[in-house]
C-alpha cells in the first residue's frame, strides 16, 4: 500500500486498505465494524464516498489502521481537508498537511494549486505563446498589466515549467506544451475559486486601471425564474464555446485578454428556502 501521505482523499486511502487486506478471509465490514464501532453499512458508503467518517470517528480508526504518530495526525487533517466546507477552511487543513509530510502526490497538488494562486500564471502562459521568450524576465514581466516583479516573472517560469506547461527548445526560446492543470476533487474547488477570485478583482480594478475603449465591462440587473436562468447558464456555455472556436482560428495574436462571465442572485427568496 502506499502511505498515507500520498493520499489527497482519506476514503482513497480506507479503500486501499480494505482491497489490500480483504484476501485474509476474516477481513470484512463486519470485522470492520466490530473493532471500530463503525456500522459496516455506513463504512462501504464511506469507502464508495457517498458519506464521510465524523472526525471524532476518524481519531478512533487510527487505532485499526495502525498509523503512526505522524500518520494519524496527517489522517485526521485528511478527514477534515475532504469535509472543509469553505475555500478558507480547505486551504488551512491542505497547509497543515503539508507542513507534515512532504508527499510527492501532495507537493504536486500543491503546484497546480500554486498555479491557480496568482492570476499572472495563466496570463504570463499565454503571453509566451504570443512572444518569442528566451528569458529576459525583465520584459516578460513589464508586459503584463499590471506589471509583476522580474523574481515573480521567473518563479511563475519556473512552475510553469515544472508542470509541464512550457518547455525550451534546442534555439532556448521558451514553447507551450500541449498540456493542461488537472486537478481532482477539493484540490480542484479550491483552485477554481481561487482564480475565480483573481480574476473578479482584476476585472474591478480594470475600470480605473484600462482604458473604456480597450475594455468592456457592462452590467444588467434582471428577475427571472429559476429555469430561465438555468437556460441563460446553458447559453453562456454555448458562447463560451463559440469564443474559444473563434480564438483557435485567430491568427493574428497581439495581446492576452481575460473575459469573465458572471451570473449571481442578489435576493435569496426561493432558494433560501430550499
């Protein structure tokens, strides 16, 4: 089995478990639920996630699994990493684990998230799509807007390279991979509303910031139903779709852009409730 440091899901980690001792016939939920006090109907959902262990269980299950000092404090974070409710909550626990072991699996999530951190990833990713890069960081980061540090041009080369992203060719001129970040479960929660959030404050900023002719940033308040809306989300899809076809046949690539599309209630009267 591997450790449980290389576990980013602790129900990953018990189904590992269960498959790797079940071939000793005595092995089963209902042995499970005998030296736990766990129900065996309620741990097959758990390890089929449908549930989740309540963390005060977690800490009497270290004793089964037999884990180590360490191991057991990285399992209870575990537990509380894949319950977090929060973006706040699930960054907290994802430190603290990694304050702990510094697992290959998790250090790797830990990129792809560093990658979602600071806007300028993406942005500094795409530009070096459009220039010729061969590692005047100076540049690369003026070029941005806002600007960056020369030191923050390179650490986001650096992790863009590690990811596999980019990659420097035999002339030393810095290439896009055909790569993407992929990322599972919380990891890929807490990513997305990290950038998510980037994104929404640069977009505000943009109004002092840029030009109204080099923008375009428009606003409309309306009422609708609950299935209106659902088809207004399935619209914007379609758009989002329509833009990156039509991206795909530009030739003629100059700058980098970010659009951001969004959709929020500003009154809670049907859903609240729900």
């Amino acid at each position: 089995m591997k450790p449980v440091f290389e576990y980013l899901d602790y129900r990953d980690f018990l189904k590992d478990h269960y498959d790797h001792n079940k071939k000793n016939r005595f092995f089963s939920f209902r042995y499970i639920a005998v030296k736990t006090g766990i129900d065996a109907s309620l741990y097959a959902k758990i390890l089929n996630k449908q549930r989740h262990i309540s963390t005060a269980k977690a800490a009497e299950l270290c004793d089964f699994l037999k884990l180590k000092r360490t191991e057991k404090k990285y399992f209870e974070l575990l537990v509380r990493f894949n319950r977090a409710k929060t973006a706040e909550e699930t960054r907290l626990y994802f430190e603290k684990m990694l304050s702990l072991r510094d697992s290959p699996a998790v250090l790797l999530e830990k990129d792809k998230y560093d990658y979602f951190l600071n806007w300028y990833n993406a942005a500094l990713r795409d530009l070096i799509k459009i220039i010729p890069f061969t590692g005047d960081y100076k540049d690369l980061a003026r070029r941005l807007c806002p600007e960056i540090t020369e030191v923050q041009a390179k650490k986001s080369v650096q992790l863009l390279e590690k990811l596999g992203l980019i990659f420097r060719d035999s002339d030393g001129v810095w290439r896009l991979t055909d790569d993407f970040i992929r990322t599972d479960g919380k990891m890929a929660a807490l990513a997305v509303r990290s950038f998510q959030k980037e994104m929404c404050r640069l977009g505000m900023e943009s109004i002092e910031r840029i030009p109204k002719e080099q923008r375009d940033i428009s606003t409309i308040t309306v009422s609708s139903s609950k299935a209106c809306m659902e088809l207004i989300r399935e619209r914007l899809a379609d758009f989002r779709r329509e833009i990156l076809q039509i991206i795909s046949e530009d030739e003629g690539m100059e700058e980098v852009y970010q659009l951001n599309f969004q959709v929020f209630p500003l009154t809670c009267n049907k859903w609240k409730k729900e």
